[in-house]
C-alpha cells in the first residue's frame, strides 16, 4: 500500500508551487510586507472571492486552523481501536501544538515569526485610513494592542492634521521584514500530519462506525486544507514568503517523524 504520507507531500508541494506560480505570471497576490499595501483591500477582493480576506474559508477554517487539526486528531484517535490508540501518536500531536506555539505564539518572548520579521529588517508600523504611515517603538507591535491619538499623542504627531476619524483607533503591525506565511506553514503541517495519522486507521481490519467516521473527517480536512492552500498561494504573500512558509512547515512535521 503507498504510504499516505508520500502522497500528502507531494500533493501540498504542488499546490503551493502552482499557486505561487500563477500568483507570479497574472500578478494576482498581495505583498503583505508592503506597509502601503497590507492595510488596503486585495485589488481582486471585488471579483475573486478567496482574494477577501473576509470570505467564509479564511474567517472560520485557516484562522483556527490547528484548533480543527486537533479537533479532526482526538476524534480519531479516540475512536481507533485500543492496539492504535497509542501515546507515541498523542505525543506526535503535542510536538507539533509545540511547534505551532512556538512560531505564531510565543517563544520565551516573541514568536518565532515575528523573530524573523524583526531581524529581516522589519518596523513596526501603524497606518490611518487615509494611507499614511508611521513607524512606532516595536513593543506596541509585540503586545498587540490598541492605540489611538487620545491614549498615545506623540505617537501621532506626525500625521495631518483631520486625517484620522474620531475615536479611531489602530493595533501596529510588523511590515517591510520577511513575513513568513504563517498560513503555508501551518497548512502544510497540518496536511502532512493528518495524511500520518491516516496510516494507524488504514492498517486497523476491526473499525468502528464512529472511527470510519473519523476517517472521513480527516479525509475531507485534508481536501480542505489543501484548498485553503491554493487560495493563500494564490492571493496573498510574496513568492519568497510563501516558500519559507512551506519549508518550515515540512519541518515542524519532520520532528514527529523522529518520534519512534
């Protein structure tokens, strides 16, 4: 029997290569770095539907993307027969929640990602409706919080006069570094992850109606997951950007497979 987990590789490796390679020859991603361009609308939101950052898939699917990885993982695993139902797979789930912890949440301070923004030269910026910019001290970045001209004055100063709205308000955003896709990365684990955890029920001859059942949630977020793939590839992040995603997100799965 091929091994799943071949195929998952090859199948997020040209969806991402495809995607980005599209997004380059019709010019249709949004460079996220670009502080005169991230806050904006995606030029194709008004007719390509996955170009809004809006739509349905990104909203309630990629950006709790590990919260439905792991939903679709403990199904399974509570559901396979007793002989699969092993620690070393619950183990592999916690390696890559650790991963995922360390490089979009925290790491003894900032995330990892935003590590490589930082050190890839990137600023901490805010900017008003009307497209100015400014750079502000990057902790405001780091603790994501508000801010406004009422509770940081100086910060401000420099805008014109009667271009920010009453009660505006704004949380800075790091730019101008490598924004490594967060997305990518964390899609392409969670493909190869799942597309792993298939192979304990695939060998099981006794399965359960719910473990089937499993089976087949797993299956379709894969689908899912794939897609969402495309539609980033497609629409957001620079080539670069999306590649690095892709190659972290091999190896935060590659550390489970070391896992005997």
């Amino acid at each position: 029997m091929p091994d799943v987990r071949h195929a998952a590789l090859i199948a997020i490796s040209i969806t991402v290569l495809a995607g980005t390679s599209y997004s380059v020859l019709n010019n249709t991603y949004l460079d996220t770095s670009n502080p005169l361009l991230t806050h904006l609308p995606h030029p194709l939101s008004n007719t390509h539907y996955y170009a809004n950052k809006s739509n349905f898939l990104n909203v309630y699917f990629i950006k709790k993307a590990w919260a439905w990885t792991s939903a679709v993982f403990l199904f399974s695993w509570f559901t396979s027969p007793p002989n699969t139902r092993t620690m070393r797979r619950m183990l592999k789930w916690a390696v890559e929640t650790g991963v995922w912890l360390m490089f979009t949440n925290w790491f003894f301070g900032p995330a990892l990602l935003e590590r490589v923004v930082l050190a890839s030269g990137g600023e901490c910026l805010v900017a008003s409706p009307s497209g100015e910019v400014v750079t502000v001290p990057t902790e405001y970045c780091l603790s994501k919080s508000y801010i406004s001209p009422s509770s940081h004055p100086t910060l401000f100063s420099t805008f014109s006069p009667n271009s920010l709205p009453r009660d505006w308000n704004a949380i800075p955003r790091l730019r101008k570094g490598h924004d490594v896709s967060g997305h990518i990365f964390l899609l392409t684990m969670s493909v190869l992850f799942l597309a792993d955890q298939l192979r304990y029920s695939a060998h099981s001859k006794k399965r359960s109606t719910w473990n089937n059942a499993a089976i087949c949630a797993n299956v379709f977020l894969i689908v899912v997951w794939l897609f969402a793939t495309w539609t980033t590839s497609l629409y957001f992040h620079s080539p670069s950007e999306k590649v690095t995603g892709y190659l972290l997100g091999i190896s935060g799965f590659t550390l489970t497979q070391l896992i005997n």
